[in-house]
C-alpha cells in the first residue's frame, strides 16, 4: 500500500468513526489562505527566508461529546510556501502542498444567541505531494561585460517540479491550534471564520549531520459553512 492511500484510507476511517458515534454530527467545508514561515538556520549571511502565501481546503467533521466538548477531524490540502532571496534580487519561491489530516479536541468558550466562539487543539498528520520551485536564479554560462569591462552574469527565470529524493522528509506531524466564530444562519446550517496555526515537530529535510533543521510554521484564515446532521 503507498503512502497516498495509507493516507486516503485514515481519513476515511477518521470521518466513518466521528459519525458512527452517539450525539450530534456537524460536516463542513472551509477555505482560505496560509502564510508559512521556515524555520531554517542558512549557512550564506548574504541569503534571506521570507513568509509566503498559499491556500488551504478542509472537509470539517465534529461530533458533540458534550454540550461543550467535541472531537473534529478536518482531512484536506494546505500549502506551506516560503521564499529564499538575496541581496542581489536573486530569489527562489518554494510552493510545497500538503495532504494535512488535524484531528483536534473543540471547545465552545463563549455561546450568544446564534453566535458560538470555539477554540481547539490537537494533532496532525500531513504528507507532502508537491514541490514548486519558480523565481530568478544566475545563469553562468551566459556572461555580458558592462563599459567599464567588467564581466556580469546574466539571469533566467526558473519554474519546475522539485523530483523527490530519500532525503525529503515527505511525512509531517506536528501540532495544531484554532479559534473560530460560528453564526447559525438556519437550525441546521451554520458560517464560520477560523484562524489556525499549525507547527510541525519533524524536519523537512532527514537528518544529515552538516544541514541544519527545518521546520514548518503555518498561520492559516478561512471561511465556511457548516451543516448539522443531527
């Protein structure tokens, strides 16, 4: 079995449990935008890290435990992008796609009319399908001189398919946190705001003894609706 669908067959069986259960199922779907920070010591002090956006796309499942307390389990595709850039303009932009399985503990907090205010915190599962590499980079063999006689690099832009190695790390685990604001629009629909941040606790890259660490750091916003089954 691959890891894509180990991968396909959690999440189902995620879903199948969380709905199985006794109590009140609530299903939805949400979507928005990831800024992703690396952390990531560089070695050359003239290159630079930079917070990229993305997107991100969760199928939600919650089942009531109690009237306050619920598991959610939100399977689905987020982005952790970043940029490497130098003095000279020379930058790389990394879009790196995910599929990400949270599964979290839900509390509702605070609770004014239609208007419920949860928090949660948990776990997640994610494994790396896709790497982007697009930007400016020198290209050394075409060379120009300027009046003075100076020789000068020209550069090229670049846009390609990162080939996975045994050294990526394509699976991620890490932490999960969110805070959201549900408006119930209907008894059995409902809209939601999230904000979420995601930390991972493995590194990008396995481990070699001279590379340094590098670790995801994921801040994501986005907007849903929300359906109660029962």
């Amino acid at each position: 079995m691959t890891n894509i669908n180990r991968l396909y067959t959690i999440i189902i069986l995620c879903i199948s449990q969380t709905i199985i259960a006794k109590g009140q199922t609530n299903i939805g779907v949400d979507a928005g935008i990831t800024f992703n920070r690396l952390h990531f010591k560089l070695q050359n002090n003239n290159l630079a890290l930079a917070s990229r956006q993305g997107y991100i796309i969760n199928i939600n499942v919650d089942h009531e435990l109690t009237r306050r307390i619920s598991v959610e389990a939100s399977p689905g595709i987020i982005q952790k992008n970043y940029t490497i850039k130098s003095e000279n303009n020379i930058y790389q932009n990394i879009d790196n796609t995910y599929l990400n399985i949270p599964i979290s503990i839900k509390f509702v907090v605070k609770s004014i009319n239609r208007l419920n205010i949860s928090g949660s915190a948990g776990g997640y599962y994610a494994y790396w399908t896709k790497s982007k590499i697009g930007g400016i980079a020198p290209n050394v063999f075409e060379t120009t001189s300027n009046p003075q006689g100076e020789e000068l690099v020209k550069v090229e832009d670049i846009n390609e398919t990162h080939v996975f190695t045994k050294q990526d790390h394509r699976n991620e685990i890490g932490w999960v946190a969110k805070i959201g604001i549900n408006y119930k629009i209907l008894s059995n629909l409902s809209c939601s705001i999230k904000g979420q941040y995601y930390r991972s606790l493995t590194d990008q890259q396995k481990q070699i003894d001279y590379q340094a660490p590098r670790y995801n750091e994921t801040l994501a916003a986005t907007i849903g609706v929300v359906y109660s089954l029962k």
